[in-house]
C-alpha cells in the first residue's frame, strides 16, 4: 500500500513524464521533418537531387522501421530511461554533424542511419509504453498528451527554425536543435528514475524474465494483436500513405490554388493535435473499440467528400478538418488497449510491431496511387481503394474486445515455438 502522500508524487512525476515525452516528441518530429525545409538549401549548395535526398527520406523510414520493435523490446526489457537517453543523443549527434556534411556519403550515414535510427528508437510507441507506465488514472488521456507533442512541435518548431535559417543560417540553425536536443537528456535520466522493468503502473503481461521467443509467442497467441496489428496496416494505408503523399498533388489536379492547399494542410495538422486529445479522452469513458472503428468509418466517409472536392476550396477545409481529427486519434485507443488486453509489460514491442506495420501500408498506399494515377491519370480510385480499405479497418476494430478492468488477455506466455 502506498500512502497519499507518495501517491500524490508517484501522479506528479507520471503527469512529468508526460510533458517529457511532449517535448521529446516535439524534437524527434521536427528534426525528421527539416527534410523538407532543406531539400532546396541542400540541391542549391550541393546540386543533391531531390529524388536523392527523397530517397535518403525513405532510407531513414526503414531504419526507423527495424528500430521502432527493437527499442521497444528493449523499453519493456529495461525500462524506458534508456531508450530515451539513447534516442535523444542520436538525433542531437545528427543534428550537430549535419552542418558537417557535405558529401552523399555522409548525409546517409548521418541523416539516413543515425537520424534514422534515433527517429525509430523514441517514437509515438515508445512515448505510449512509457506513459502507461507511469499514469494508471486518466491514462488514454495521458497519452493522448504526450503522443500530440509530434503534430504539436512540429507546428511550433518548424517555422520557428524556417525564421532562423533566415537568420542564422542552416548550419547554425541544426546547432541550436542538437544543443537542446541534447539538454533534454539529463531531464530524462532524472524523471525516469526507478523506472527499470516496471514503472509505478507497469500493469499485467509477460513476466520480466521471459525471452524474445516467448514475448512473440504470446502476442502471435493473442486475437487482440491480430486484430489490432491489421486495423493498423490499413490505417497506414489511409493516411501515411495516401494522403501525406497525394492529398497535395490531388487538390492540384482539382485546380485549387497552392497556397490554399498548403494551408489546408497546415489546417489537418492542427486537428490532428485535436483528435489525438479529444481520442484520449474519450479512450478512458467509452468503448473503445466503437470508438476506434467509428475514427476509421468516420474517415471512409469523408473520402467520399474528398471525391467531390473539386474546384471548391471550402470542400477541401471540410476535409482536413474532419480528416485530421481522425488521423492521429488511433494511436491512443490502440495503445490504451494494448495495455489492458494484451499488457504494459510487452508495450513497447506490441507498438513498435504495429508501427512498422503502419508504415508498411504507408508504403503500399503511397506506390498504389502513383500507379494508379499514372495508369488513369486521376485519383477517384485511390479514393474508392481507401474508403473499401476504412470501412474494413472499422469491422476489425468492431471484432475486438474491450475488456476495461479485466486482467490482460493472455494470462501467462505461452512456450516459444
């Protein structure tokens, strides 16, 4: 038994460590996504192509996919404390060498592995298994939280380092990014205190001696992965791959003007810091497999909206309003399920497995509409794939069980195959 008074620090740190990972989020995101910024600068002074350092982007996807179930292996193994110090010091060693590099070679050992590699090793997943294990009261919230710094910093961060690009240069810019990356490694090492293997919420799961084998085993045992996992797939196909990469050059084809479109873009990503919250809210009062399957049903029926943008701008704000707020509102429903069904003890693996299943359908989705749109040269079938693809995303969801309180769904490891 714990006494209020250490209840009471126990929830202070929890709701610390939450800001924590807001931040830490903030930091993986924005560094990622200077890519973009920086495509022009870098074609400019080193004539790189962009379908170069496009590629590089993608190279940097991959490593982000090994690493994302190998850290979060590791966060259940050890705890969270070293998955932080080790993705934080990576991307802070990859934002001070990028204003060193000047050869191809160097931008994808630095860029590509390194950045990679950090960007992969502390992610939404990893931010989700640690929170759980800290916050027990209020906890999809509490996710919800921590998992919208990434849209959140990214809003702040990015044009903030446009601005000192202009001012400083974009050497001096990364500097800047890399010292305050770095300055958020001791904050962690302090309140991921006495978090090895456990944590004060660490919950049912696999026991903390079991071994890689029998951790696959039982998630390979579990219905509620499988569910889960291919829900994810497909909500991979329906954002990271179909609208990132062709919400922009569709509204083109539409003859809305750039500008517009770009700002409707900036207007998704604001709602995706909305529906993140707003899911993890609702994520500890309802049922959340009704409420998962109604993000993915909700999305199939704007990309009926979508169809019929056209040359109206309005139609297309009504689409990214709608779309963002279900864009990111899976992650805390599916984490906060992982934890009660399957467990906070495999956390970290279950999501990091089920990250890289998202961006593997990021990545079928992202190569189905460029062959689709050269084989018709429109995109009405990308549309109708996906809304088939959401609507079946919305059934899966529907055959999961909630299970609020019950103890987690595979009550012991099954032995390794």
């Amino acid at each position: 038994m714990t006494s209020p008074s250490e209840h009471a620090v126990a929830r202070t740190q929890g709701w610390a460590i939450v800001g924590l990972c807001f931040v830490a989020l903030a930091f993986t995101f924005t560094s990622r996504n200077t890519l973009g910024l920086m495509m022009s600068v870098w074609g400019a002074e080193y004539g790189w192509s962009k379908s170069f350092l496009a590629a590089g982007g993608s190279i940097a996807l991959l490593a982000m996919a090994v690493a994302a179930p190998v850290s979060g292996n590791i966060l259940d193994r050890f705890g969270p404390r070293i998955v932080f110090i080790c993705g934080l010091s990576a991307i802070a060693v990859t934002m001070l060498l990028l204003p060193l590099v000047s050869e191809p070679w160097q931008f994808i050992v630095v860029y590509c592995a390194i950045g990679g590699l950090g960007y992969g090793i502390l992610g939404l997943p990893q931010a989700a298994a640690t929170v759980s294990r800290f916050v027990a009261d209020n906890r999809g919230l509490a996710i919800g939280i921590a998992q919208s710094g990434g849209n959140a910093g990214q809003l702040a961060l990015i044009p903030l380092f446009a601005l000192l690009i202009a001012a400083i240069g974009w050497r001096g810019s990364y500097v800047l990014l890399g010292i305050a990356a770095a300055m958020l490694v001791p904050l962690a090492v302090y309140l991921l205190r006495g978090a090895r293997g456990g944590g004060l919420a660490a919950g049912p799961g696999a026991p903390a001696n079991d071994t890689l084998g029998q951790r696959f085993a039982l998630l390979k045992a579990s219905p509620t992965f499988r569910l889960l996992f291919a829900g994810f797939v497909i909500c991979g196909f329906t954002t990271a791959g179909v609208i990132e990469v062709h919400l922009l050059p569709y509204a083109e084809t539409c003859g809305l003007p750039a500008m517009g479109s770009a700002t409707a873009y900036g207007v998704l990503c604001a709602f995706n810091v909305v529906g993140i919250i707003l899911a993890g809210y609702l994520s500890d009062r309802v049922h959340r497999p009704t409420l998962l399957a109604a993000c993915y049903f909700i999305r199939a029926a704007v990309f009926v909206l979508l169809i019929n943008v056209g040359d109206d701008l309005a139609l297309l704000f009504a689409f990214a309003v709608v779309f963002g707020t279900t864009n990111f509102a899976t992650m805390p429903i599916i984490a906060s399920l992982v934890a009660s069904q399957i467990g906070v003890r495999v956390m970290g693996l279950t999501l990091g497995l089920m990250l890289g299943g998202h961006w593997l359908g990021g990545a079928a989705g992202a190569y189905l509409g460029g062959a689709l749109f050269d084989l018709t040269r429109r995109y009405d079938e990308l549309w109708l794939v996906a809304i088939a693809f959401a609507v079946l995303a919305g059934l899966l969801a529907l055959a999961v069980r909630d299970g609020r309180g019950a103890p987690a769904e595979p009550r012991r490891v099954p032995a390794a195959a």
